[in-house]
C-alpha cells in the first residue's frame, strides 16, 4: 500500500511539474516567431521588403 502511494505522489509531482512549465511559457515566455509561424514567404512580400529598407 505505502509504495502505491509514493508512487502515486512522485507521478503527481511530475505532472504538476509538466502543467507548472507550460503555463509558465504560455503567459511569460516570449515567442519570436512572427503571427504566421515565422515562415521565409514574409521576406518575399515585396511590401514587407520596401519597410525594411
């Protein structure tokens, strides 16, 4: 019985940790990808490239 339960309180332990990370990253971790997945089509974008010259 008492190994079931400490086995049911490391596994408890590990998801807590997982859940605690990912909404961690989803409210504070900043993304530098661009809105569209930061694909190479925005460098083509004729009107994208006129802005960054």
């Amino acid at each position: 019985m008492s190994l079931q339960l400490f086995i049911v309180i490391i596994i408890g332990i590990i998801v807590s940790i997982i859940v605690i990370r990912g909404i961690y990253r989803f409210f504070f971790v900043k993304k530098e990808s661009g809105f569209c997945g930061s694909c190479n089509a925005c460098e083509f974008n004729p009107l994208n490239m006129q802005k960054t010259k």
